[in-house]
C-alpha cells in the first residue's frame, strides 16, 4: 500500500512539475514574440529592418533545430538537450540590449534564437512520450502552457508599458524557474542506439506527413505576419501596451477549448479536416483584421486565435507522435518546428516586413487572407486526388 502511495505520489508530482515546465517556458516565449518587435521598433528600426533581423535569426534558429532533434534521439536522456538549450538561451538573451546597431542586434539575437526555437519541438517530444507511457493527457499539459503564455502576455502589457526594457531581467527569471521545473520532470531516454542508422530525413517518407507540413507552413506564414506586425499595427492604431497584453491575453486564452477536448477531438476527426478549418479561420481572420480600425474590435477578433495555430501544431504534433518511428520522435518534431516554426517566420517576416514598407501592414493582412484562401483551395483539391485511408 505504501509503494503503491508513493508511487501516485511521484506520478502526481512529476506532472505537476512537467506543467509548470510548459507554464515557464510558454511565458518566455510570450515575451519574446510578443514584445521583442515592439522592442526593435522603439529603437526606431523601419517594418523591413525588423522583419530581416527577425528573420536572420530563425536562419540561424533553423540550422538548430534539426541538430537538437538528432542529438536529442541519440541523447541517453533527453531532457539533458533541453536543460542546455534553457542554459543557452536565458544566458544568451541578456547580451541583447547592450548596443544597438543592426549588426550586433542580428547576431546576439540569432544565437538566441538558435538555443530558442528548439525549446517547445523537444519539450513535446518529452510530454508525447511521457503522456504515451503513462495516463497524461498531452492537451492537459499543453494547456498550462496556454494558460502561462495568457498570464504573461496580459501581466507583460502592464510591467512592460513603462519600460520595454523590462523584458530581458523577466525573461530571465521565468527562464530560470523553467530550469528548476526541469529537474523535477520525468527522465525520459533516447531510443537510437550508437550502431543504429536512423538519419532525421527519414521522417520525410511519409507523403501525407510532407502534405500536412507544406500546407501548414503556408497558414503559419499568414500566422506569423500577424505575430510579427500585429503589435506594431495594434499601437499605430492608438492602443496601449496594456491593452495590447489584454489582446494576447485574449488569443492565449481562447486555445483553451481545444486544448481541453484535443485527445478526443484527434481521434474523432480526421486531421485534414481540421486543417481546413483553421486554414479558413486564418482566411476570415485576416480579412476582418485587415478592414476593422476599431481596438475594441480587433480585441474581439483575438477570440479566433484558438482556431488557428493552436489546431495546426498540436494536430501535425500528434500525428508525428503516432506514425513516426520511436528512434526519430525529436528529428520529426525537430523538422516540424523547422518548417512551421522557423522558414514561416522568415517567410511571413521577411515578406510581410517588404509589404508593410511597401504598401502598409494592413495590406499585409489582406495580402495573408488571400494566401491562406488559396491554400485552403489548393489542399482541398490534391485531397480530393487522394485514395489513401484517412488518418484516424
């Protein structure tokens, strides 16, 4: 009966501190993505110099991401690959404030980034595998990430208003609390062996995994515009940074419903369904975004974030976690991130960065509304071309 105490004890515990790892690191990235290009724009850098400086670093973070994934499978644990990439990008983020010319905002924040980007694509391969093995269900440990990245957008709006600045010391923090809740999250193994042969792009076998992938990357260009400009274009049109964190406060917040029905709602519908749908969310939304000039209404519209990105990740996250070999669980999750996260970013950046110079951010929405239409269009039509066997 003891053991038996002790052992629900330690299983309670372990998924406590695994949620609390989420809540820290997805309070990170709030301030960083949320806040960095307001940051940069403060400095009085142009819509084109941020979108490149913020695209040279996920270069640099792409570059990462498939090595972590590799050493992260070949790793005897792999919750060591990710203690040293909370080290290096907590550390790594304090040097960016020290000057302020292009050049060593663009190298300082790519090192950053290299360390960054990696953190959530190995976290999840943590939490897959955990929630696999035991009752844990991913969507409820995902969702204290949600729930963190909601706090900190809203409580970072208030902290941030008088001083941007502000930023570096808290990411610090948050990211050092991260570490702490590390120590206490379940070892989980690397399953290649030194003799193995498992190269990362062996992942890429799988055809309908390539499909979802491109396709998603198309919605998270569209998506990643809106991360890199909606702050700017938010305050252009008069709002504060406080009401700014109410807004992301807002977005965070309405992932929830997913979220909490994600391990039902995965089994029961089939995940090009799902794909659709939030490519037609994204579609709506910047088109509404794109014509409104109201804050209370753009407030309003961050009730569709949930439909969008949030779908997407989880849903192509699952699907590698069920379909992919156990010996390359980090490099799919790794590539993944590496398309989604990192060559979306630097697509809807860089693009989006040149259209706002050139036209306006508004334009950039609509120009975002049109593409994800199309590639809502597009996937519908090679879906229909398919005869494979749905998913699930």
């Amino acid at each position: 009966m003891k053991i038996y105490l002790k052992a629900a004890t330690g299983a309670i515990v372990s998924r406590w501190m695994l949620a609390l790892f989420y809540a820290f690191t997805f309070m990170c990235t709030a301030i960083f993505s949320n806040y960095m290009p307001i940051y940069l724009s403060q400095l009085g850098f142009q819509q084109t110099d941020i979108g490149i400086l913020l695209s040279v670093a996920t270069i640099i973070s792409i570059l990462g991401q498939p090595l972590c994934g590799y050493f992260t499978d070949r790793s005897r644990c792999k919750n060591n690959v990710l203690f040293l990439l909370l080290v290096g990008s907590g550390s790594s983020l304090m040097f960016v404030p020290l000057f302020h010319n292009l050049l060593y905002l663009c190298t300082t924040i790519a090192v950053f980034s290299f360390f960054q980007s990696s953190i959530n694509p190995m976290s999840d391969v943590i939490a897959f595998e955990y929630a696999h093995k035991t009752s844990a269900k991913y969507g409820m440990i995902r969702l204290s990430g949600t729930v963190g990245y909601a706090l900190m957008a809203l409580i970072a709006g208030i902290v941030l208003n008088r001083h941007i600045n502000n930023m570096f010391p808290l990411y610090f923090l948050l990211n050092f609390l991260a570490l702490l809740m590390l120590l206490w999250v379940p070892r989980i193994e690397g399953h290649q062996k030194n003799d193995a042969h498992f190269h990362p792009w062996m992942v890429l076998r799988d055809k309908k995994l390539v499909l979802y992938i491109v396709t998603a990357f198309v919605f998270l260009t569209t998506s990643n515009f809106y991360a890199t400009f909606y702050g700017i274009y938010f305050t252009k049109l008069g709002g504060s940074s406080t009401l700014l964190g109410c807004s992301f406060f807002i977005g965070a917040m309405s992932e929830l419903p997913f979220l909490l029905f994600s391990h039902r709602i995965l089994k029961k519908i089939n995940i090009e369904y799902l794909l659709i749908f939030a490519g037609s969310a994204a579609a709506l939304r910047w088109l509404l975004i794109g014509i409104t000039r109201s804050i209370p209404i753009l407030i309003g519209l961050q009730l569709m974030h949930g439909m969008i990105y949030i779908i997407i990740m989880v849903s192509i996250s699952y699907y590698i976690s069920l379909t992919v070999t156990p010996e390359l669980q980090a490099s799919g999750q790794a590539i993944n991130a590496l398309v989604c996260g990192g060559a979306a970013k630097i697509a809807g950046s860089l693009i989006g960065g040149y259209l706002s110079d050139l036209f306006s951010i508004r334009a950039g929405f609509f120009f975002c509304s049109g593409l994800a239409l199309v590639a809502v269009a597009a996937f519908t039509v090679i879906r229909g071309f398919r005869n494979k066997a749905p998913l699930n």
